[in-house]
C-alpha cells in the first residue's frame, strides 16, 4: 500500500495539464492491475465497468446491488462475483479498491465502510451528501493511507487541462465570468419494472438520496471553475422549481444559480430538462478572449483588439481576423479519448506509482459543501455564504 497522498492546492495543479500517462497502454504490460469491486449496478456503475472490462490496467472482480436483475446483469457482462451486501464484497480481499456508484446519499456510509476496510476508493460525484457526512469522511480518510478519487471525470481530460493553463497563464486576459449550462429535453426518469423499485431506480426524483441536477450534473462545472480559479464561492443565490414534469418528483426539474467569487468573478449555473439546444457547454469570458467548451471539444474566440495572434498556446492557431469577421473560433486540440478510462487511468497511478491525486478528496469535500448550499439557497430561497457554514477541516 502506498504512503498517505498529501493533497496538492489548485494553484500548484498546472503542472499537470500536460498530457498524463499518454504511454500508459504500451507500458501496461508491465503494470500490476487494479482489482476493483463495483458497488452499485445502475447506468454509472455498469457504464464504468464497461468502460474499462478490455482494460490491461483493471479487473472487475465483484459487483454488487440489491436490485437483482441489474446486479446479474453486470456480474454476467463482467464475469464477477456478485453480492447483494456490498460488506460481503469489501471483506473480499482479493479487491483492491472500490467505486462507489450507489446513490448519492448513500455514499456517506459505503465511503466510511470502504475506509474502515483498507480499500482505495473511487467516488462518483457528488462526493457526499451533507456538511457533517463531508467532515466524517474527512476524517476517517485522514488516518487512512489510502488513495480517495473523486469522480469528476472532467479533470481527468487533456482537453480541460489545457484550457486551465490557458485561463492561468493569462492568454485570455482578465477573466470575469463563466456562464455554464446542462440541458436536458426529458423527464430524466428510467423504467421501473416493478413499482417496489421506484424510489431505489429513479432515486435522482426523491431528496432522501439526491441533490438533483446541481449534484448530477452542475457539480462538474462547479469543481472545474473552483479548481482553475483556487477560490471557493464567497456566496450563492439561486432558484428552481418543480414547474414542468408533474409525475411526483421531489428535486427540482430546472435550476438557475449564480455564484460570486472573493475575486469579483461571477459563475453562473443553469439545467434544464425541456429544452437540450447547446446541451453542455461551459463559456469563459476573458478580456481577450472567449472559450466555449464542450465535453469533447472547445474554440478560443479572440476579442477584436487589433492583434493578429497566432499559435501562442500549443493547439491554439488560426486565431485571426478574418475568421473573428465571419464569428469564427479557433479550435483548441487535445487528445479525445473517454475521460473515465483517463481518469481511472490516474487512479491506478496514483496507487501503484505515487502519482498525485488530481480529482482529490479535497476538491471532492470543496464541491460537495458548494452542492449543499445550493440547495440550501434554492429551497430555502435565500442567498446563502460559504463563511456561514462549518468550515471543512482537511
């Protein structure tokens, strides 16, 4: 086992957003794989199992559910024991490190338990439901040597790393804003083919184990801009509703949330579920330029100063006036392979190799706090400030 990771601060990561492990399929042979058990069985669960079962770097050695059909289902495409209590699989000592796929709420106790059992963990986001639950596990992970990953993935892409250089190395200018937004055309819910399940299958609708579109889908922007930002929000205010999909639900089906910055830089957050124009998109507002990010993909567009500039950021070129006339950018290239195989790709080196945890528990901790008091402002209807909640001890 390796020694206790000490978590990097946000403003030493540019280090890393050079393009990471890029040789790590032709080394792989001579790399130990990771044995892993897979706990929860829904779409992330088995979309993360599938994503790596051809993998040299990873074994999928258990999964576990307590819902059947979905439990033998993955344990078949995997060809892994199955378990029904997810203690069962961590006292399995074959299995070095866990994912937790379960729901949100859920992921306080298996987090805790998984600790307790000297298992690695993969965490998917958000990373905890609740400030005191952040803190325990906190805590518990502290007196561990243990590696502890988050799952927002997005960190893990060439692609953001880039345009974190990018936005810290000043080619943009003075950044001011980011407009963000992930929008949806449907309802969001899965089959239930028995309703004794409903509540455990479309467990996102009900707030007992979800924060709803701030933590499924606004949290991975959220990570992102306090990460190339090194701040935290110095306050929230935000309003949603339950205004469109009258089938039950209790978590909100359109968020809207604003976000201010010690720095003066405002962050604005919207999901939506009826209207999917744009989808996902991050916007960064520098005072020379605009980058407009996709998942996959983004382009710099230049502010009309009179420069003519040409290839200053590697991958960044053809930047020029003729295209800002015909409201053209230019693309910014990286490598675009699946960002959970990358990031699941620096979860094993950062166990077997010592390599630092980039999608740390810190940054985790952080986002979770932000996903709590957003959905404190909107129910609540107020604005809330980070400086009013318990401080987060690391």
């Amino acid at each position: 086992m390796v020694s206790r990771r000490v978590f990097v601060k946000a403003s030493t990561l540019t280090a890393l957003s050079a393009p990471l492990y890029s040789s790590m399929l032709l080394e792989s042979q001579s790399k130990p794989q990771l044995r892993l058990g897979v706990i929860g069985c829904g779409d992330r669960g088995s979309g993360i199992s599938s994503a790596i079962q051809a993998h040299p770097l990873f074994s999928v050695e258990g999964v576990c559910d307590v819902i059947p059909f979905r439990l033998e289902a993955l344990a078949q495409s995997t060809n892994s024991k199955p378990y029904d209590d997810y203690r069962a699989l961590l006292d399995n000592k074959n299995i070095d490190a866990v994912i937790i796929a379960v729901p949100f709420g859920l992921h306080y106790e298996v987090a805790l338990d998984a600790i307790a059992a000297e298992k690695h963990i993969y965490c998917e986001k958000t990373m905890v439901k609740g400030i005191k639950q952040i803190q325990s596990v906190l805590d518990a992970q502290r007196n561990s040597d243990l590696i502890f990953q988050t799952g927002h993935q997005y960190n893990s892409s060439e692609l953001y790393q880039k345009v974190e250089q990018m936005i810290k190395s000043g080619y943009l200018g003075e950044v001011t804003a980011f407009e963000c937004q992930w929008n949806r055309n449907g309802d969001w819910r899965r089959d239930v083919p028995d309703p004794k399940w409903e509540r455990l299958i479309n467990w996102r609708m009900y707030k007992e184990h979800s924060g709803g579109l701030v933590a499924e889908l606004c949290s991975h922007q959220i990570d992102f801009i306090n990460r190339v930002l090194g701040e935290l929000p110095k306050k929230i205010m935000g309003n949603g509703g339950i205004d469109h999909w009258q089938d039950g639900r209790e978590t909100f089906d359109n968020v809207h949330l604003l976000f201010e910055y010690p720095n003066g830089i405002d962050a604005s957050f919207t999901s939506t579920t009826t209207n999917a124009f744009e989808g996902y998109q991050i916007k960064i507002l520098g005072s020379k330029a605009t980058v407009v990010m996709g998942m996959t993909s983004a382009k710099i567009y230049l502010e009309d100063k009179g420069q003519n500039v040409y290839g200053l950021v590697d991958g960044v070129s053809g930047a020029t006036k003729a295209q800002r006339s015909k409201g053209e950018g230019a693309p910014i290239t990286a490598r675009n392979t699946d960002i959970t195989v990358q990031a699941l790709e620096q979860f094993h080196a950062s166990i077997f190799d010592g390599a630092d945890v980039y999608a740390d528990i810190a940054s985790g901790a952080n986002t979770s706090k932000c996903v709590q008091m957003c959905l404190d402002a909107m129910y609540e209807e107020k604005i809330v400030r980070w400086d009013d909640y318990p401080g987060l001890s690391f």
